[in-house]
C-alpha cells in the first residue's frame, strides 16, 4: 500500500473493515480494502466510503492483477472482464 496515502487513509481503511469484515467477493475475512474506482484515475474518490469494498488478500490480488492486465482501454473487455461492447452477445442478452 503506498505510504503516500496517509494517516486519513489508514483510518478510513481501519474503520471500513470494521463495518465490513468480509471479502465481497467470496465472503472470507477482509483484510485489504479496495478503491472501485482506481485512485490514479478518480483521485477525488480516494476518501470516500462508497468508492471502497473489502476484499480478501487474494482477491485483492486477482483485481490488482486484472486492472493491469487491462490497462489498455482500447481491451475488448472492462476490468470485470465483462465484454465493453455494447453489441457483445453478452451485453445484447442484458436488454
């Protein structure tokens, strides 16, 4: 975690574990907390509680992993790995 982020981040990532003690994505104990929104990109969001989700250590690590996959973003798919064209099969079912 960058030291950059700072004691208000450590705080807020203290207490938003404590109201969220599990992994959404699988439902094991939490131990990272995740910005939704990357903070590189949407650094206003950083500090704030809805732009977060607790997430275990390894799925942390898989979302990590994935962003930088998907860096590029011209990928035929979003960070979910859902597909982003709008004309997808899968988006197309949606409607």
């Amino acid at each position: 975690m960058p030291a950059h982020y700072g004691k208000r981040w450590f705080d807020l990532r203290r207490k938003f574990i404590t109201y969220n003690p599990t992994c959404e994505r699988c439902g094991k104990p939490a131990t990272d907390v995740d910005h939704i929104k990357d903070v590189k990109h949407h650094p206003e969001l950083m500090l704030s509680w809805g732009n977060l989700r607790s997430m275990c250590h390894s799925c942390h690590s898989k979302r990590t992993s994935n962003d930088q996959i998907h860096i590029d973003k011209t990928s035929p798919c979003d960070v979910n790995g859902y597909p982003t064209d709008p004309e997808h099969p899968w988006n197309v079912l949606k409607k």
